[in-house]
C-alpha cells in the first residue's frame, strides 16, 4: 500500500467504528479484548502518522491542524493504554460475576465507539458535525456508566445523561447562534457551519449574538468540561462506572469538550467588538477550582476523590486559557495533557485497588505500600504527581501558570495559590491514610498489568524533567494559535 493512497484521518474514524460493528457481534472474552486493543493501537498508530504525513486541506467536514493533533494524538494514545487496562480489569470483573458476556461484548463495542466520537470531535472543520459528535461520546459513556445495573449506577447514568443533555441543549443552541451571526455575511446553507470560513470572516459578525452564543455555549461544553455550578454528574459518573470509563471520563472526555470551548474562545477573540472570553474562562476556572478543592476534603470514595480532583485541574486549565498570552495558553496545553496523563494513571491504581479491597470506601483501604508495593508507589507517585510536587510535570505547568499570572493579575494569583494549596493539603491526608499505616482489608496479589501505570507515570516525570525542543516549539505555536 503506497503512503499517499493512506489517509489517516480516514483511520482514525473509520478503524474504530469498524472494530465497534464487530466487537459487538463476536463472542468470547479473550478475543474481544485483543481485538479492542490492537484496534485502539492501530487508531493510534493513525495519528501518530498526522505528525509525518502531509495533512489533507481542510475540506467542508475535516480540519487537521496544529491545534487538534494536540489532542488527537494524546486521546488516540490514552485509548489505548485504557485500553490494556480494561482487558486485565475487566477479566476479573466477568470472574467476579459482576458482568456478563452479553455485557460484555456491548462495553467493548461502546467503548470504541466512545472513540469514534471523540476523535470526530477533534478533527470536524463543521461546527454542527462537532456537537453531533460530542453528543455521541456523551450518550455512549452514559451507557457505560450504567452498564453495571446496580442501584447506584444506574441513578449515576440518569443524573449524567439528564444533566448532560441539559448542556448540549445549551451548546446546540450556542451553535445555532454562531450560525445565524454567520450567515448574513458568510451566506445561507453550510459556509455558516464551516469553522475555517468563520474564523476568516469572525470580525465582522454581529457582536451582540456572538456574546449570547459564547455565554450558552461556555454553559453548554462547561457542563460537559465539570466547571464548577455545573459538575454534578461528574462525580457520580466516575464513582459508579467501571474505572477504565473513570480513567477515559477523567482523562479525554473532559478534554473534548475543552477543545470545542477553545475553538470558540479563538472565534469570539477574533471580533474585535465582542465581549472578551477570558474573564468569563477565568471566573468560572477559579470558582471550579476552589469549589473543588473544600468538597475533597470530605470524601469517603475514593473514586469521587479523584473526580473532584479532575475538577479542579479542569478549573486550573480554563483559567490558563482564559488568562491567554502565550505563556498561559502555554502552560494550559502542557497542564492539560499531564493531567490526562496522571489520572487515567491514577484511576489504573484504583481499579486495581479496590478490586483487591472489595471496596471503594478510603476508611477500608490501609497500608498499600506494605502489602502489594507496585499498586502502593505507583498510586503514591501518582498523587504526588496530581498534588503538583516538584519534579513531576504537573509542577511544570502549575508553576508556569502561577507565575504567568502573578506577574499580570497579582490578586487572582492569590486566590489561584489558595486554591492550589487546599486540594494539595486534602490530596496529601488522603494519601497518607491509604498508602501507609497498618494494612486492612484483603492481601491477596492483583493479577494486574502495570504496564500502562507506569507508562503514564514515567512520561510525566520526563515531562517534569526535561521536555524535548520540538515539543515546545509545537505547543509554543499552538499558544500563538490560541492568541
């Protein structure tokens, strides 16, 4: 097959739904797993391919540019370590009988279907074709949120299907707004969609619309990104849901909707008599983070611990951006993929955790370095790691954003610190608690692979370390990319 006739924008979409039409008609477990993971590699293989590959013109339906390879590559590549966690995980979860073939194989053909959205997400040049597909990674997670049929986890798909629909109900009608700014200049029919042609022709659309738009669309994606007054599913979603939908949640969905907040960010920053988005990104980053950083304190799940961590790196990031400058825009970019990064990482401990344990309650769980050592560090450098502590990669970017914003607004600074230091202090007493003291619980060895822990793990402390010279010239054009 000669490289010109390969199209991997055309593998990144088709490899998955492909692999979902089939993993929902084959049987058996160990086959299905395979497959799920040679799939999701080869998905990501794909995108790797972006980086050498000429890229294909943006066309009415497919943009590939500086900005959403970012996020292609990283969601392609945390898929697929999900991936080879869920195979291990999930065998136990069939051994334990908590669920059946039958369920099975829908989870594994969901799951690649929850990819196919997300990447059409990240490559769609149509702004219609972008909601469409968000909306496809909402409604799958939900179904796998729920795929347990317990009490619990089916009120926590509810709450995260009603809630989520409430916000691309919202987003759909930012959409709507955008185009009805867009057409009496860009004219009837697709143009109006096409966000290649809006950003060319952004300032001169009607500024009033463009801000009610912003306003209905940073609520909309803002539900689906967990910002503070909107979070509500989130924490349920992540403790009721099996963990590699914890780990995918955590890890990539949040950062979809992230990406299409951004692009509109770019939109409305480039009509000079709309509103500004960055104190509103600001604002609402802030109040995620310090909202989130009080509600860890009284966590007794240890999965909701980590999701209202997830909230507060979700607030730290819209803040970065909505600071702006290149610095900033900077910092969010490298914040945000060693956030994917360190959770998914932290939720492949979990699971394994608390399926040793039995349990999810943090008051079961004692003494994890003593008794299974791998699982113990790995969740310890994770946490260290999440918490921002030196020299990890998280540390990296917090410190660039905290010092990018004391040198511009001083008193935001301060709150933003605050913020920083409460989760770190809740981070820190829940640690100690579950990695040291006297072991409880069960002590039986985990049929694990660590493979994808420790994957994870060691990119973030290379990041922390040292990061290659053409990574930063990447990010540093995407930050001048995101103005």
């Amino acid at each position: 097959m000669n490289v010109h006739s390969f199209d991997p924008v055309a593998a990144v979409l088709l490899i998955p739904i492909g692999s979902a039409a089939l993993l929902a008609i084959l049987p058996g477990y160990r086959l299905t797993a395979q497959l799920n993971v040679v799939a999701s590699l080869a998905t990501f293989l794909s995108a790797l391919s972006l980086f050498v590959i000429e890229r294909p013109p943006p066309g009415p339906y497919v943009l590939v540019d500086d900005l959403n390879i970012v996020f292609i590559v990283l969601n392609t590549f945390v898929g697929f370590t999900t991936s080879i966690f869920s195979a291990s995980y999930i065998a136990h979860e069939l051994e334990t009988g908590r669920l059946t073939p039958v369920y099975l194989r829908f989870y594994h053909a969901m799951y690649q279907t929850m990819m196919f959205g997300m990447n059409l997400a990240f490559v769609s040049n149509n702004i219609g074709l972008m909601w469409v597909a968000v909306e496809i990674a909402t409604l799958t997670t939900v179904l796998m949120v729920g795929i347990y049929r317990t009490h619990a986890a089916l009120e926590a798909a509810w709450k995260y299907f009603i809630l989520g629909s409430v916000g691309i109900a919202f987003a759909l009608f930012g959409t709507i707004l955008v185009y009805m700014a867009a057409r009496p200049i860009v004219g009837e029919g697709q143009d109006g969609m096409i966000w290649s042609m809006l950003i060319e022709h952004a300032a001169n659309f009607d500024p009033a619309l463009l801000n009610v738009a912003f306003v209905f669309l940073i609520l909309g994606y803002g539900t689906k990104v967990g910002l503070a007054p909107l979070h509500a599913w989130l924490p349920d979603a992540h403790a009721e849901g099996p963990t590699p939908i914890s780990a995918v949640l955590s890890g990539l969905l949040l950062n979809v909707a992230l990406y299409a907040l951004l692009r509109f960010k770019i939109l409305l920053a480039a009509n000079p008599a709309a509103i500004a988005p960055g104190p509103l990104m600001v604002t609402m980053g802030l109040l995620s983070l310090v909202f989130a950083a009080f509600m860890l304190y009284r966590r007794r799940d240890i999965k909701r611990l980590f999701a209202y961590s997830s909230i507060e790196h979700m607030g730290i990031i819209v803040f970065a951006f909505g600071m702006g400058g290149p610095l900033a825009n900077f910092a969010g970019l490298l914040h945000m993929v060693m956030h994917s990064l360190t959770k998914s990482a932290i939720f492949f401990a979990v699971g394994h955790i608390s399926q040793i344990k039995g349990t999810q309650r943090i008051s079961r769980i004692r003494g994890l370095t003593a008794t299974h050592p791998a699982l113990g560090w790995g969740l310890v450098m994770g946490v260290v790691a999440i918490a921002g502590m030196p020299p990890l990669g998280l540390f990296m970017s917090e410190f660039l954003i905290v010092s990018s914003t004391f040198a511009r607004q001083p008193l935001l600074a301060i709150v933003l610190v605050f913020g920083l230091l409460l989760a770190f202090g809740a981070l820190m007493l829940r640690l100690t608690s579950v990695a040291f003291g006297e072991p409880r619980g069960s002590t039986k060895s985990a049929e694990a692979s660590y493979v994808p822990m420790f994957a994870h793990l060691s990119l973030v402390l290379m990041a922390g370390l040292y990061l290659p010279a053409p990574l930063v010239v990447w990010f540093q054009h995407v930050a001048r990319i995101l103005g």
